[in-house]
C-alpha cells in the first residue's frame, strides 16, 4: 500500500458530493432505526428482517456501488489518472491503496451505522455484530466488483446499478440457482452462521460463501491491478 | 541522456489510423513534434509515455520497453494536454505528492525547488481548482520536474498560456535542453516550435512528414519554389540576369524590391552573388520570404 495514494484518495473521497451521499445513506439508516424504535419495541427475528432487507439488500449494493467505483471511476473519467499513472508505483499497490479507502470507508458508513441501527432497535450484541459482520463481507466485495467495473468500462455505475437491481433483487429472488452468484447470499451465509440461529435466511452453505467472498475478493482485486497496469488513456486526437 | 527510439509504430483505434507506421529517434535536447490538430501527436505522445500500446512497432526507451513498465517513470516526466488534476489540491500539495510518488527522499525539498523552477512558489498554497489555466500548467510542469527527469514530454504545453508565461517555459525548456535533457513537445503552433526547437518532426495526418532543422526541412523540397526578397543597386538588370538561368522560375518587380521564385535553392544561393557581380550590381538585402516554419508546414499539408 502506498500512502500517498491513500492519501489522494481519502481527500478526493471526502471532499465529493459522494461522500454527501453516503452519509446522506448512514443518516437515514440510523434515522429509520431511531423510528421503528420509537414507535414501539420490535422482536429479534423481527430487526434481523428488516435490517437484512434495509442494509444487507439495499445499501450495501448502493454503498459499493457509489464508494467503488468513486475511488477511480471520476480520475479515470477525467483524465486526471494520468499523475498517479506517471510514477513508478505498481499498479497493484495504487489498486490496493484505494481499495483500503474504500472498504474503511465501508465500515465508517455501512458497518457501523448498521451495527448501531440494530443496538438502537434493540438487538442484542450478537446479532449486531453477526449483521456488522456480514455486511462488511458484502461491502468489501461491492468495492472491489465495482472498482474492478470502473477500470474496466466507462458506464460502471449504470451497470452496476442494473447489477444490484436486476441480480440482486430480481434475478436472485426468482431464480434459485443464481443465489450462488448472489454478493447477499454469501453475506447473508455469513451472518446466519454468526447470529442465533433461526434468526437470518440464507440460500448458500457457509463453506462455499466464504470461499466465493475471498476467492472473488481476491481474484478482482488482483484483476484490477493487471487491467490498471494495461488502461490506455483518450487521446485528445 | 537518454533517448527514445520510436520504431515502425502504428496506432489504430478501430478504422481510424491515428498514427501510421511512423519511425523516429528522439535523443537530448529540444525536439518538437509539430502537425495539425488531429494529426496524431497526442496519440504519439501517449505512446511514448507508455499510457498506449501501439497496434504495430515499438517504443523504448534507451533499449527498454515503455509500454507496462512503470520503471519508465523515474527517468520521464509527463506534462499532460489535459487540465484535469486534484483540483481540491493546492499546488505545493499536488507537488509534494508526486515527489512522494516518485520516492524521494526529501519531497518537501524536492517540490519547493520544482515550483521555484516554474515561478509558481506565491501561488502554491491556493488550490489548483482556483488557477488560471495558465498556473495549472506551470504546476503540472512542476510535478513533471519535481525528480529531475531525464526525458520530458511536453503535450501541447503552451496551451493557455500568456505571452510572458510563453516566454518564461521557453526559457525554461531551453535551460533543460542545454543540460542535455531529452525534451519533445507537441505543438500546432508553428512560431513556438520554430523558437524553440532544434529539432524539428512533423506529423500529418498520422503519418511522419519530415525531419531535422525547419530550415533543412524547407530545403528539401526542391520541387516547390522558394521565395526570396532582393533589394539591390539596379532591380531591373539583376532580374533579367536571374531569369536568365534555369534555377529561377519567375520574378517580380515590387516597388524597390525584387520578388525571385527559386525553383532550386542550393543553385540560386550559388548563382545569385555570381550574377551579381558579373552585373556590376550591389545587393543591399536578400530575405527568404517564405522561410517561416509555417510556409514549410503549409507546404507539406498541400502535398
């Protein structure tokens, strides 16, 4: 990891309108939990349901989305990549930089305001940290996917969009099979195996979800690195 | 020293040919790569900078490949045509960063002497996103300087600029040139590579056009008149005695000057001063009219 490009990239986070955005998303999942508890106590099988559709099926997707591909998607688009590609760093340490950024990223917006949602609707401990858990396995493969998207194509967010909305949600929920290549089954996996059971749903074995979340972590981040090292530039002719 | 080597090089982006089997070596001091917008400099330069592979040939660098070889980028710096950079940035932060990017030991040290070269240190706590475009290529030349490179490629760098910055980054890329720098910069504008360039390459619709000092360039090109502007003792007999020889096409009496049309420059240079002091005529003045890089360019566009 390089420094200089956390650096770069944390700035250039913060100071765009998509970190406005995120926390816009934190805020309002926090808002929704402070609601629900305030307009009566809700059951713990109860906040796992809500919470599993609310954080797990629809932030997350969004949250990785907006994060991933913003940590190069806007330079590349810009053309101000061309500084960071001009010095002698290897592409795969600018890969991993900017994913360190945006999965800190992901557990400072995502994670935590997840986890806290379900201490403020009155979840225990467990199953807190089994959503927290489980919604950092699904942030942090987001992230990748999605950088990955935005060295790859220039229309990342409309395809990642049709991704989360058409995968995720249509595809994933009517046809079984394509649960295994769903990000939120894998998380959900995740988060059934550390909560009560009983408590969370999911359509994959523990075994394949957390070898399809590492091995597919790791299979694009190492492929972002090699499509970064390849990236030609528009040319103004 | 180093010197970058462009070997049968071609660049297509589906059906268009933005450069065309082009061969080129590109060693110290001032080279300028001139051509028409469109003509496939940028796309050039993006090739020598290893930011695109060509579709056919090579480019290295003292040997050694450009394209996916990151090394490249302790001996080249890169002064890009686009504006974009960390807008949110100030200067002297931009700088520093490259210097860090680059690994220097002391970036802090590094930058301040790069924006110092490029007179941009009063500016460099405001935020680039503030600059004229001007500034923001003075502190794009400065990251590009802050390690010392070897090799700088300069795309269209005076874009932007006003006459006294114009003046400063001539200067300033003559001072490189002299210390046996390697320096190629784009232009479309002829007066900038004609006062700056020692070497000159044209470019034409993606294809090599010509090669060498613009003065031998022009000189090559026998088949296309070369105009010059005489003032002498008697107009009249001097032009009679030129057109008296096969190596002047046409003449022209113009007020106290003579125009001459050369058909053959080497023949006329020898043939003039013969003529005229076989006449008994004095010559005040002799100009080649048409001289100016953007004749010979003209030119080459024609052809």
């Amino acid at each position: 990891m390089n420094r200089t490009v956390l650096r770069l990239t944390a700035q250039a986070m913060l100071g765009g309108r998509r970190m406005l955005l995120v926390s816009a998303m934190a805020v309002v999942l926090i808002g929704l939990a402070l609601l629900v508890r305030i307009l009566g106590d809700m059951s713990e099988p109860d906040i796992a349901g809500f919470l599993q559709v609310i954080s797990l099926a629809t932030l997350m997707p969004l949250f990785g989305l907006i994060v991933g591909t913003g940590t190069i998607g806007p330079e590349i688009d810009d053309g101000s990549i061309i500084h960071l590609l001009s010095k002698p760093v290897p592409r795969p340490v600018i890969i991993h930089s900017k994913l360190a950024v945006a999965v800190m990223a992901t557990v400072a917006f995502a994670v935590v305001p997840t986890a806290l949602a379900a201490l403020i609707m009155g979840a225990s401990g467990s199953l807190a940290l089994a959503l927290a858990v489980g919604s950092l396995a699904a942030g942090a493969v987001y992230c990748v996917m999605f950088m990955l998207l935005a060295i790859l194509t220039r229309h990342a967010v409309i395809i990642g969009l049709g991704y989360a909305l058409i995968w995720e949600s249509l595809v994933g929920s009517l046809v079984p099979g394509a649960r295994n290549l769903s990000v939120q089954q894998w998380a959900l996996a995740v988060t059934d195996a550390l909560a009560t059971p009983g408590l969370i749903t999911a359509h994959v074995g523990l075994v394949l979800a957390v070898t399809l979340i590492i091995g597919g972590f790791v299979a694009a981040t190492w492929y972002a690195g090699s499509r970064l090292r390849v990236l030609t530039l528009a040319t103004e002719d | 020293m180093a010197t970058m080597q462009i070997e049968n090089c071609s660049r297509w982006f589906g059906n268009v040919v933005a450069v065309n089997d082009v061969t080129m070596t590109i060693g110290p001091g001032i080279t300028g790569l001139l051509g028409p917008n469109g003509a496939g400099k940028s796309t050039l330069i993006h090739m020598l900078a290893g930011f695109l592979p060509p579709s056919a040939g090579t480019v290295t660098l003292d040997g050694g490949p450009v394209w996916k070889n990151h090394d490249v980028y302790r001996t080249i710096g890169i002064v890009p045509e686009r504006e974009a950079t960390y807008d949110s940035l100030t200067g002297r932060q931009f700088v520093v960063a490259s210097a860090e990017l680059h690994g220097l030991d002391d970036a802090g040290a590094a930058a301040s002497r790069a924006l110092a070269t490029v007179a941009m240190e009063d500016a460099a706590h405001r935020k680039i996103g503030d600059y004229s475009k001007g500034m923001k290529q003075r502190v794009k030349m400065a990251s590009a300087l802050v390690h010392d490179p070897a090799v700088l490629l300069l795309d269209e760098p005076f874009n932007g600029m006003d006459p006294r910055q114009r003046l400063h980054l001539i200067e300033l890329l003559r001072r490189m040139g002299a210390e046996g720098r390697t320096v190629l910069f784009s232009s479309h504008i002829l007066e900038e590579v004609e006062q700056l360039a020692s070497q000159i390459e044209v470019l034409i619709a993606g294809r090599y056009a010509a090669s060498g000092d613009y003065r031998e360039i022009r000189r090559l090109m026998t088949d296309r008149p070369h105009q010059y502007t005489v003032i002498s003792s008697d107009n009249r007999i001097l032009a009679a005695a030129l057109m008296a020889d096969g190596s002047t096409a046409a003449v022209r009496l113009d007020g106290d000057a003579l125009r001459v049309d050369a058909s053959e420059f080497l023949r006329f240079a020898e043939l003039l001063p013969l003529v005229a002091r076989d006449a008994g005529i004095r010559l005040y003045e002799v100009t080649p009219a048409d001289e100016s890089l953007e004749s010979v360019f003209a030119y080459l566009v024609e052809k």
